[in-house]
C-alpha cells in the first residue's frame, strides 16, 4: 500500500529535530550552461554527509521502547550503514551492520567511529542477508532495509519536502536512482506537496535495472553494475517500485563520461564536495538539456562520501 499524505507529513515532524535542513544553492553558471533555472538541494552536507540519515532517524523512531532495547540489524556497504550507526547512537540503540569483505577501510572506520557493530560477510548479497539474518535470529534485532523499508522511505522523503517548503513552485525535481528509497520518498513528496512538480531519476547506463523495470511492469535486475557511482549499484525492492511506478514520470540513463563530466562540474562550480551517485541526476538533466529549458528544476545532491585516493578526476 501507497502511504498517505499524512504518513509523509508525519515523517517530516518525527525527523525534523534530528536531521539538518539542509540548504538549497544555486549557480548562475550552471543555469546558464543548462539553459533551465536550478536549485540543488545539498545533502551532501546532511549528518554522516547523505540523505540515508533520514530514513534511518524516522525507522529507528517507529520502533517501540522493546524493540530499541533489542537493537537494529542493516547489511550495507555504504551509507546507510553509516546512517544507521549514527542514528542509533544518537537514539542509544545498538546498531549491528553486516559489511562485505571487500568494503573500504574509510567506511568501515566510519561506522565504527560512530559506534555501529560490524560483523563482516563475504562479498554477495546472499552472504549479507544470510548473516543479517543470524543477527535477527541470534539478538532479536530489527532488521532495516537500506531502501526498501516503509519508514525509510518516508524519511528519505523528507528532504524533498525540505526543497519544497524552500522553493515551492519547482516544476521537476531530478534524483540519483539505487535502490529506489530516494525517488520513492521524493516521488510521494512531490505528488502531495508540488504545484505539478514532476520526479525525474538519473540512473547509469551499466546498471539501468530501474529503466528496464519501468518498461516491464516488474523489478529487473543487472548481472552487472560496473559503475563508479557505486550507491547505484543495488536492485529496487518491493516496497518502492509500486512508488515509482505510479508517481515517477521517468528515468533517464547516463554513460561513465557523462557522470565524471557532471561530478566535475559540481566541484568546480558549487565548490562542494560530491559523490558520484549524487552527480547522476545533474547529468540526466544536462543529457537532456533541450527538453527542460526555461524550466525551474530541483537535484538532490544526495551525498558527499568519497574516497579522495579514488576520485575520477
């Protein structure tokens, strides 16, 4: 089932004292280089630098006081792992985030900085869930799905909301596509809360399994996902694709090139720092430059986590 609008406004007053309203920056240059009229919603500077925080806050919060007691359980490589961490913290609940062999020491440093319980797997998403499983199974935990959580994604929806309260009159916003808690949250947001104000997702071309999944009718998935926006890597879940299905007006693919080109952009421009994921919607915009001129357009920068010793550029 859909959530209400009352369930999107609820997640907005649940999490507000526990997220940063992120700002909204525009840049002459960029509007100019677009031909369109754009805001960029920076949650690169969220708590742990991306939106994940927001739906980790509101899940964590839906729990009841015996839940809490028995922890949460996540298997994550990235943000939300770090996401969840924090967000335990700050609500004193104990985080255990199953972690892939092969995942970089900056983020498992990351979440054990913010007190998160690693326990590590080998590197398949059959192997992560077998062992989140254990967890639940061993300590009673919750377990939250990264993007195919119901109070996750109304949480991630809450920073469209944000936008929208900023800049209420936005024609499109354009968002990364991973695993589908992002655009779902936003999609909802802006059905409910936009003046007609459309969702776009931006998605590689070498893991476009939301693309083919909106063709279909049904989730796809990608036997490969060689990308460097690395948050882009994972497969739509039940929970949002009947979102994304209903409120997203399209997802538009980008090459490798076209994400690095964007990526730069942003960091010579907004002077911020941003990670691949978060340059695809901005890149999907400019793919398709001629479509949206004159338009008043909003991205999610949705994070900011990078391995400086890995930059494209």
């Amino acid at each position: 089932m859909i959530p209400s609008r009352k369930e999107v406004q609820d997640a907005r007053e649940r999490v507000r004292s526990y997220v940063h309203n992120t700002p909204v920056i525009t840049s002459r240059l960029i509007d100019e280089l677009s031909g369109a009229e754009i805001y960029f919603k920076c949650e690169n500077f969220q708590k742990m630098g991306a939106f994940k925080m927001r739906g980790a806050v509101n899940a964590i919060l839906q729990l009841d006081t015996e839940e809490r007691k028995k922890g949460v359980v996540t298997h994550s490589s990235g943000n939300f792992a770090q996401a969840l961490s924090l967000a335990s913290k700050n609500l004193d609940v104990k985080a255990h985030i199953v972690m892939p062999s092969n995942a970089t020491l900056v983020k498992k440093n990351a979440v054990e900085g913010y007190d998160g319980i690693i326990t590590e797997s080998k590197p398949t998403l059959k192997a992560r869930e077998e062992e989140a499983n254990r967890i639940v199974n061993t300590t009673g935990g919750t377990f939250l799905h990264p993007s195919n959580n119901t109070n996750v994604i109304l949480g991630q929806g809450t920073a469209a909301m944000e936008f929208l309260e900023e800049v209420p009159d936005l024609a499109f916003i354009f968002t990364p596509v991973g695993g589908g808690g992002l655009i779902a949250g936003t999609a909802m947001a802006a059905h409910y809360f936009g003046d007609n104000c459309q969702t776009i997702g931006g998605e590689p071309m070498q893991a476009d399994d939301a693309y083919r999944s909106m063709l279909s009718g049904t989730i796809e998935t990608n036997d490969t996902a060689i990308t460097i926006a690395d948050g882009l890597r994972t497969n739509l879940g039940d929970k949002n694709f009947p979102i994304i299905k209903k409120y997203v007006s399209e997802i538009i693919r980008v090459e490798e090139h076209e994400i690095i080109a964007a990526m730069k952009l942003l960091w010579e421009r907004l002077k911020i720092v941003v990670e691949p994921s978060s340059a695809v919607p901005f890149a999907a915009l400019l793919k398709e430059k001629n479509r949206f001129r004159g338009k008043k357009i909003g991205i999610i920068i949705s994070g900011g986590n990078v391995d400086l010793s890995t930059l494209a550029f």
